[in-house]
C-alpha cells in the first residue's frame, strides 16, 4: 500500500523489543532454554534472532509444535529469571520525551502479550511517554497483518497515512507498509539491514538519535 510522504505526520507508533528495549540476546536465550527443554537440543542461534518480534506463541508454535503451552511458560520463567538484562538502548527515553514535546500522539505496538509488557513497564515505564498502547492479544493478528498498527491509529484518532511506525524487524516494516503508515527500520535491533530491505521501509535510522532527527523533518 502507498503512502503520502506529503502528508502531515501526526502520530508516531514505537514497536518495543529490539526497538526501544534491548532485549533481542534475551528473547533468544529464553528460546533456547525452552528449546532445550522440550527438543533436548537448541537451535542456531540465528534462528532464534530471527523470531524475535513474533509474539512467543507463535514463536512456540514454530519450535515446538505440540508442546506450546510449557514451552511459553518455559520461556517466560527464563526471560523474568533473567529480566535484569532488559535495558533501554541509550536515547531512546530522550526520543520519547522529545516526540511527545513536539505535540506528536504516540503509542506502543508490540507482539508481547499485556501480561508480558506489565512486567517490563513495571521495570522500565515506557507507558509514561505514550498515549496508547497495542499488545498481541487485543487484535485478531499480531505483526505482520496490519491489525495492531490499524488498531493504534484508531485509539490515537488519526489516520494511517499520518502515522510513523518506528521498528526493528520485517514484521513491523510489513505491518506498517500493510496497514499504509510510513515506516522506519532501526538498525540497531537483531535484523539485518538485508532483511529490513525486502520490506522497504520508508526511512532508514541508525542509532536512536535520529529518532529525532527523522520525526523534525516529518512533522
């Protein structure tokens, strides 16, 4: 779907993990762990990097068909064991405060379940900087349908083509694009700039400063 790059921008839409939150090393090692307890072995780990940004059932259902519940509950136990490790990338709360300053609406649109995202604004409060929030469990499909970006701009009150959504994998880009927002890749998640490419993502950012930079020349 096509986009109006002349259209004023009115909202910016943020996707969480490997965007704003370095989580990536966790999300795979909890797959691994996971792994290892339902398959007796693990995976490459690029095959792990590469399901980061699907919700974790679907990331089960890939890993371990048949055994999705206790693999989801596995990987969970792992990931809050471990939680300490969730850091948000350097700039990026600055970025947040800086687009809502600009009098920008914002959301967080995120394969997490809510159960899955209390936990990480209960440790890091993204939720203060934005207006609305988008968990896989309240759209008929998660990323790469264009439901959770489609359900972000209705909250919000503004239109797809008025919307920026800022992410790090192809199922962002893919759901953006789906859904007819502009979107921008972050080259600092776990995807290759190789993989974002064949989504062809709007805007290209590499390193949260330009967040900023990017949002200034939008709005």
């Amino acid at each position: 779907m096509s986009t109006n790059p002349l259209v004023e921008l009115r909202a910016v839409l943020f996707d969480v993990d490997g965007t704003l939150i370095d989580t990536a090393d966790l999300v795979a090692d909890s797959l691994a762990y996971a792994s290892r307890q339902h398959l007796g072995r693990t995976l490459p780990r690029e095959e792990y990097l590469r399901l980061v940004g699907r919700p974790l059932a679907v990331q089960a259902r890939f890993l371990a068909p048949g055994h999705e519940r206790q693999f989801v509950a596995d990987a969970m136990r792992y990931y809050e064991e471990h939680a300490d490790r969730e850091k948000p990338f350097p700039g990026v709360l600055e970025a947040l405060r800086a687009v809502r300053a600009a009098g920008l609406k914002t959301a967080l649109v995120t394969s997490k379940v809510r159960e899955e995202l209390e936990k990480v604004l209960r440790r890091i409060p993204l939720d203060r900087y934005v207006d609305a929030i988008v968990t896989a469990d309240i759209t008929a499909r998660p990323k790469p349908a264009p439901d959770p970006v489609l359900k972000a701009v209705e909250l919000l009150g503004v239109r797809p083509e008025e919307t920026l959504f800022i992410g790090d994998s192809p199922y962002d880009m893919a759901s953006g694009w789906e859904a007819g927002a502009r979107t921008a890749a972050a080259l600092w998640g776990p995807h290759p700039r190789e993989t974002l490419a064949k989504e062809k993502p709007t805007y290209w950012l590499e390193k949260p400063e330009d967040i900023v930079r990017a949002v200034g020349e939008l709005a």
